[in-house]
C-alpha cells in the first residue's frame, strides 16, 4: 500500500522496519493502478513535446489555390 502512495523507498523501509532495499523488490509488487499512472504520465510528457511552447505562432495552412503570384 506504501508504494501504491508512492511513499518514498526510505519510508517504506523505516515503516516496515526493514534494512535493505532488496525488501521492496521482493514485496513491493506492480499492480495494474502503478501501470495506468506510468502510462498516463508518459502520455502527458509526449504530449507536451508536440504542444508549440507559449509565444510560438501556429504555422499558417497552405492557400488551396495556390501562394505563387502571377509575376506577368
């Protein structure tokens, strides 16, 4: 439940009374909630890559009838 909380490592091996780290590995079990949350966070990071930063101009469509000016 500790790291369901996302308590830091050190707490959940005070709390637990635990000495090593190697105590979390073996019960510290990933569940499908700890998945979901990963998942979404990676969502929302790639999802800020492709979001122009604050100030960039959205580029402009392409005119369908064509941008070149008729020189003559």
């Amino acid at each position: 439940m500790l790291i369901l909380l996302e308590v830091s490592s050190r707490v959940v091996m005070d709390q637990m009374g635990w000495s090593s780290p190697q105590m979390i590995e073996r019960y510290g079990h990933v569940t499908d909630r700890m998945r979901r949350s990963l998942a979404d966070r990676i969502d929302g990071f790639l999802v800020g890559l492709m979001e122009p930063e604050k100030g960039d101009a959205e580029p402009e469509p392409a005119d369908a009838e064509g941008t070149e000016e008729d020189p003559g």
